[in-house]
C-alpha cells in the first residue's frame, strides 16, 4: 500500500481504535462471565440458606432432617440442571449427600468456606460450580455444607461469547479501517486542493491566492497564512522589480551623460578649457556613480543582516558625527542640545548608527539654506533616548511623506533641482531603524521646515 499520509493517518487511527475495540471486547467478556458466576453463586447462596436448616445430627452424625425430600424428581433428573448436596465432617468425611450425586463426591477445601463466592470443578467429567458452608452446632464447628451446580451451559454460553468476539473482531477492524481511509480521504482533501493550487503559482502569477474555505478551523488558517505570505513575496517581488528599474534608471542617465560628453569631445579638436570643463563635468558624474554604488551596497548588506550588535555611546557618536559633517560643511551652524543626565549607551551597530545620523543630518543641510541653522537635541524620556533633528528647510508635502521611504523616491517640486541625490538615504535609514527596533518619526510643513525624531527603545538602552 502506498504510504500517503491518508494512509497512515488511516493505519495510526485504526491502530487506536483496534486497542479500544480489544479492550471493550475483554471488558465484555469479563462482565459477562462475573454476571453469570454471581448468578449461579447467588442460586447456590439461596440453596445454602434453605438446606443449612434442615440439617441435624444424630447419633453424632449430621444428616438431612427431611431424606425423603431428595427422592424428589428435580434431584434425580441431571437434564434440569440439578444441585448436588454432600454434608462432611470436620475432617472432610462423607456424612450424608443428595441421592443425585450418586457414588461421586465434592471436592472439600480443608479449613475453608466460600460464602457468597463459589469456585470452579471437574465432577465426573463435567465442570461444576461449588459452594462451601460451614456448619455450626451451639457456636462449634461440626462439619460443612457443600453444595454444587452444573456450569456446562455457562461455560458454554462464554465460549461462544469468546468465538463471536474472536471472530468478529478483525472484521471490526477491517471495517474501521475503511471508514477512517475514507474519513481520511474527505478531510485531507482541502489540503490537496490547495497544494494544487499552489503548484500552479509562479512568479509570473503571484496574484494568484489558494482558496479558502466555509469552516474557520485550522486548514483555512492554513491557507490565509499562506495567502499572507504569497501577499508578501508578490510585494516584495513588486519591489525588486521596482528596485532594479530605478537602479538601473540612476545609473543609465549619468553614464548616458557621461557618454555624450565623451562623444562631443572626440568629433573635432577642442581648446584646453572645454576638455578641462568636461573632465570636471564627467568625475563629478562619476563622484555620483559612486554614491548611488555606495548606498546600493550597503542595502545590499542591510539585507545580509551582517551588523553585529555591541555598546555604542550614543552621546559621543552624535557629537562626532556633528564635529565630521562641520567640517565638510564649514558655512553651516549645527547646534546640538543635550538633555542627557547619564550616559546614553546602546546595544546596536556602531557603524549603522553612524549611517542613520550622518543621512539624516545631511539632509537637513541639503534640504535648508546655507544661511539657516541645523537644530539636534539629545535628551532622555520615559520610552528611551530621543534624538531630534530639526531643519528650517523646503519642507515635505503630505503626499510626498507617503513615498519618502521607496528607494529612489525624490519629491517632485522644482527646488529639488539644484540638490544632488539619488533617494536612497532614507531608504537605507528605514531599513536600519527597522532592524535596531529604533522608531523614526517625521514632522514636515511645506515651505517651513522638517523635523525628524529617533526614539531608540529602553529595550536596547545598555544601562
């Protein structure tokens, strides 16, 4: 048989059921047998009670008051399942019996009596159910009472209980087995349905999602997880692709630039100053390559999950970072107010922390007039460190605040037009915040400035 999970979850149940079904079976077959061995215990008990009274002894011997009484058709004739009666000593001698037990004689336990609980023997070849009583003259023991009934019909009604059972047994099982292959088969089949459905989506159908179905249970869990997920990849399959177009965009135009240049200097000689001016033009469209090759390795890195976590002293990496862009900035005003009343360590990246400072600065001083000042304040709050960034700059729209983190997104207005850039940074400033689980929060009013706030979280402040 082929080993499909239908196949073994069938196997596995039936196994379980086959154990309960064998138990129930012996349960059975054991109420049954205890329920007719207290029958007959019962019947002979009664017998004991109406014979123990009409016992006497007599010249020292202990015999029936009534003899005559077992000359009565009822104990001679063995077909009616008749009770054998045999009265002994002490010692176990034979005193007196009933005229049905002929020249055979009861089995005698020594010292024993089994009142209410009678005990299985062979009797001329037949199996019979006996009882033992003891007899007391005046609170002395004198002798027991015996007393027995066939247990043929009995044995054989359990016998045949125990074929019936045997014999019905593995059919019970067969037949389990069936109805949980067919169980089985009805409830796995959404799973197969949606295997089926999966095996049709590829990357050039990613809209495609598995069915769900009527019951809320675990199977259409199943397929709503896996519908999430493929809602996931399409996204970010949507986004590689949208990623590589504007990459490749970003660096055709410059390159194209950088071509024509060399074509116009090449189709008639030209004076020193414009080879001069157009080598200046080509490196800084090369410094430009540079940049944008720069930022889409370190994308490609962030994606690697490469950055390994150790103490950063937030307080001394804002100032350095301050004290750096100053310097290539030597006209702007950054002035720095910290609230800080202990050291501001955290658990990050030393480096990536520097990334997200030095993008975030720089925006501010390309998004601001050279004559306006670059306002930072460091100071501690009830969530974690809060580090403010706030320009007086062009602004950002509310449109434009939607896309300000899509790679390669750059607003539309016209005062973009003299600031390099290829609209990455924040892309990459995101990506990093992302995964430090530091929270970025940006305020912006067109035409008044912008103001971005960093909350790195207690949960990686090194105390």
């Amino acid at each position: 048989m082929k080993r499909t999970y239908k196949n073994r979850l069938s196997f596995k149940l039936t196994m379980a059921s086959a154990l309960m079904v064998l138990m129930s079976f012996l349960l059975i077959y054991q109420v049954v047998k205890s329920t007719v061995l207290e029958n007959i215990d019962n019947n002979l008990e009664n017998e004991t009670n109406k014979h123990v009274n009409q016992i006497k002894i007599e010249d020292g011997q202990i015999k029936f008051v009534h003899k005559g009484e077992w000359e009565e058709e009822e104990h001679k004739e063995i077909n009616f399942n008749p009770i054998f009666i045999e009265i002994v000593d002490k010692e176990g001698n034979p005193m007196d019996k009933s005229p049905n037990l002929g020249s055979n004689s009861l089995y005698f336990k020594p010292g024993t009596a089994s009142v209410n609980k009678g005990f299985n023997l062979n009797l001329n070849g037949k199996e019979v159910r006996q009882m033992q009583v003891e007899l007391l003259t005046e609170g002395e023991l004198t002798g027991y009472l015996l007393l027995a009934t066939s247990f043929e019909d009995s044995k054989s009604l359990l016998n045949n209980l125990k074929t019936v059972l045997f014999f019905l047994y593995p059919i019970v099982l067969l037949f389990l087995f069936l109805t949980l292959r067919w169980l089985a088969s009805k409830s796995i089949q959404p799973i197969i349905d949606i295997t089926r459905k999966a095996e049709i989506i590829t990357k050039d159908n990613l809209n495609e999602r598995l069915p769900t179905l009527k019951y809320k249970d675990e199977i259409n869990s199943l397929s709503v997880s896996i519908n999430h997920l493929l809602e996931r990849v399409e996204k970010g399959v949507s986004r590689e692709k949208q990623f590589t177009s504007d990459a490749s965009h970003e660096l055709r135009t410059p390159l194209a630039i950088l071509k024509g240049n060399f074509e116009v200097l090449i189709r008639k000689p030209r004076t020193p100053e414009e080879y001069i001016a157009k080598i200046r033009e080509g490196i800084i469209i090369i410094d430009k390559l540079n940049a944008i090759l720069d930022q889409l390795l370190t994308l490609a890195r962030l994606q690697k999950g490469i950055h390994k976590n150790e103490e950063v002293d937030l307080k001394f990496l804002v100032k350095d970072i301050i004290d750096s862009t100053q310097k290539q900035n030597p006209t702007r005003s950054i002035i720095l107010t910290e609230k800080l009343v202990n050291k501001g360590f955290i658990k990050a990246n030393e480096k990536s922390v520097a990334i997200i400072l030095e993008n975030l600065i720089q925006n501010a001083i390309k998004y601001s007039l050279d004559t306006q000042d670059i306002n930072l304040v460091l100071r501690r709050e009830k969530e974690g460190i809060c580090l403010e960034i706030i320009d007086q700059g062009i602004g950002i729209s509310d449109e434009e605040l939607k896309k300000i983190y899509q790679p390669f997104f750059r607003g539309e207005s016209h005062e973009l037009g003299r600031i390099n850039g290829a609209g990455l940074g924040l892309s990459i400033v995101k990506k990093l915040c992302d995964l430090y689980q530091i929270k970025i929060y940006i305020l912006s009013e067109k035409g008044k400035g912008t103001t971005i706030i960093l909350l790195f979280p207690t949960t990686i402040i090194h105390a």
